[in-house]
C-alpha cells in the first residue's frame, strides 16, 4: 500500500483559507451568501464542512487522495442518472473537492418502524444502476475503482501481499488486530452523518474463521491464500452471469439515502466499479443489525428480491439470486479493498480504523446475509 500525505494538509490555515474562498466563490456564483463560520468533520478519508448560509447550509467535502475519485462521480452520476443524486454546486476532480446542496432528511433521520420501505429503496437504486451501467468503462478511465469480477482475483493476491494493510507482524506472521470474523455493524459512528464508518464488528461469532477472540491469526491467512482459486472461480461464475457491472456504492446503509422527493443517494467515497449486486452486502447487514433479523430472515429475502425485480426482463429469478449470494461474498473483498485506500494516509487518526482491512477479509467466510 502506498502511503500518501492528506491532501494537502487539511489543518493548514493557508489550505483552509484556499478551500473557504473556492466555496465562497461558488456559492456566490448560485446568488448564496456565506452567513457563519464553518462546521467541521474530519476523518483519516475525508474533510467535510457544513457551510451555513441565507439559503440553508451547504456542505463542502475534501476527499483525501484514495477518495478523490468521489469528486468524478457527484459529476458524472447527475448526467446519467438524474433525480437519483443530489446536483452538485460545484466539484473539483483534481483536488477531491464537492459542494452540493442540503438533500433533506436521511432514511436514518426518518427513523422507519419496520424496514419495508427498503423495497422501494432498493428498486430506485437498481434503476440507477442499470441506468449507469452502459458507462462503467467511462468511469474506470475517470478513475473509479475497477472491481469487477475478471479483476478481484487479482485485487485480493495483491491485498495478501500487504502486509501493512493486513497489519501483519513480519517476525511472526500473524495479523495485530481484533477483526470480526461475522456480523456486521455497517452504521455509521454516531455524528458522522452518513460519512459512514462501515467496519466489522469485533466479538461476534463467527464460523470459525480466526481464532477464538476474533483475531485474524495465521491459519486464517493461509486458508485466505489457499482459498484464491475458490475466489477466482467465484468470480468467473459472477462474471458468466452477463449482468453488466456498473456503479456500486459498497456503503448503502439507511444513513446514505436521503428521502425527501423521491430517494436520492449520497456519500460515494467507497464506490467502484462492480458487479452491481454487490450492494447488497451492506444493505441488508445494515437493515439486519436495525431491525435484529437474522441471516437469510424471510424479510431480507424479500429485500432481495425486490431488488432483483429490476434484471427480471432479462434474467431468471433463480439465477439471479445465485449471482446475488456469489456477489454479496466476494464483495467483502471490495469492502477490504475501499478500507484500504481510505486509509492511504499519514493522517494518524488511521491508527483507529486500519482493522477494517482485515477484518473484512475475514469476513469472507463469515455467514452472508442471504
């Protein structure tokens, strides 16, 4: 992994006078006025301002280079798949800057009794993504992540070489860590907004993957090493499928869609490129921790379903949710994989979440939600 400086020095006043007049100039430009000072949240990944002004606030978000490619899809997702996304004010590729309006209340906000609403939820996500699909190769050359099926095998033998990523101890070959080895606590810290801190939870059991207080340990590693064929053939079979990748969130929970005019989702920092189903990976942990269901609960199920309803014009229902179950485990891959370049920094706070990386590796094993 290549360890980069935050970009470029979030702290420095210079940096944050540079930032306030690029907001200040586009919101002006819109007939907005600044009306206060800043509100700031920061994360190893990201640097975000709640901006106040005569018209409500604005938010401003500084991704750190292994994020920056955020800043292409607020671009290029309204283009495509308008009414889904919020339109940007302004972004600024290069840097890694936003700015976009205030959406309105999250699902999380609306604080829902029962999580049926994710039917409709998850129906308005997959039109997105058939709707983006036929630009996956756009955005690749944009620079959005590239993990499709036919380049896991790949993603994962380079992730198990990194030793630092693994957080791998070179004199005795095993990870320093307290990854999960099943269940998921895919919401967000509190406070954070939908900026979501999606790492596996430590302390739950697990199907025996890593060792008995949840420590990725060497014989984990090596059953990861000797599990790539499997990994690879998972991924040829997602892959024969023919459903065609195209944007994928990797971070859907119930704090990343804003539910005011219809649904719209926000908070890409952890998207790629990928098999679409994929999503359901956090999805339906996230509404499974909510609302205490367990794995394969005939509700998740009917999410699922509901969320296939969209390749049903081209596609068995029976083989999709054979390329579900195959796409909501490899993603756990992907999860490592956006963990891993989120934490690209020198930032020191990085120290609190360089378990994820691992954690979801191990993860792989675990039980699925469906």
């Amino acid at each position: 992994m290549t360890i980069v400086s935050v970009a470029p020095g979030w702290a420095d006043p210079q940096w944050r006078a540079t930032a306030l007049d690029w907001v200040t100039g586009q919101l002006d430009r819109h007939g907005r006025q600044v009306t206060g000072p800043v509100e700031a949240r920061q994360r190893p990944w990201s640097l975000v301002w709640q901006v106040p002004t005569d018209a409500g606030p604005y938010w401003f978000k500084a991704n750190n280079p292994g994020t920056a490619y955020e800043a292409v899809l607020l671009a290029e997702l309204p283009r495509h798949a308008p009414g889904r996304v919020l339109d940007p004010v302004a972004v600024d590729p290069a840097r890694g800057w936003s700015l976009l309006p205030h959406g309105g209340p999250s699902l999380r906000d609306l604080a829902e009794p029962d999580p049926t609403r994710w039917a409709d939820v998850l129906a308005a996500y997959a039109d997105l993504q058939r709707t983006v699909a036929p630009r996956a190769d756009d955005l690749v050359a944009l620079g959005v992540p590239d993990q499709r099926p036919a380049a896991l095998p790949a993603l994962l033998a380079d992730l198990l070489d990194d030793r630092a990523a693994l957080l791998l101890d070179p004199g005795h070959g095993h990870p320093d860590t307290r990854p999960a080895t099943g269940g998921t606590d895919t919401r967000p810290a509190p406070g954070d907004d939908g900026d979501g801190d999606t790492r596996p939870a430590a302390g739950v059991e697990g199907d025996g993957a890593g060792s008995d207080d949840g420590v990725l340990d060497a014989a984990t590693y090596e059953r990861l090493r000797a599990y790539l064929p499997r990994f690879a053939d998972d991924c040829g079979r997602l892959a024969d499928t023919g459903i065609p990748a195209s944007v994928q969130h990797d971070d859907l929970h119930d704090g990343n869609v804003f539910a005011a005019d219809g649904y719209r989702f926000f908070d890409w920092g952890d998207a790629s490129v990928a098999h679409p189903f994929g999503t359901l990976l956090v999805t339906l942990r996230s509404v499974a921790h909510t609302y205490s269901l367990p794995e394969g609960d005939p509700v998740l199920l009917r999410l699922r379903d509901a969320y296939l309803e969209a390749w049903t014009d081209r596609h068995d229902r029976a083989a999709l949710r054979e390329a579900a179950g195959l796409a909501v485990r490899v993603t756990t891959v992907s999860r490592a994989l956006s963990w891993r370049r989120a934490l690209a920094t020198t930032d020191p706070g990085r120290a609190e979440y360089a378990d994820a990386v691992p954690g979801w590796l191990g993860e792989l094993f675990a039980p699925m939600p469906v």
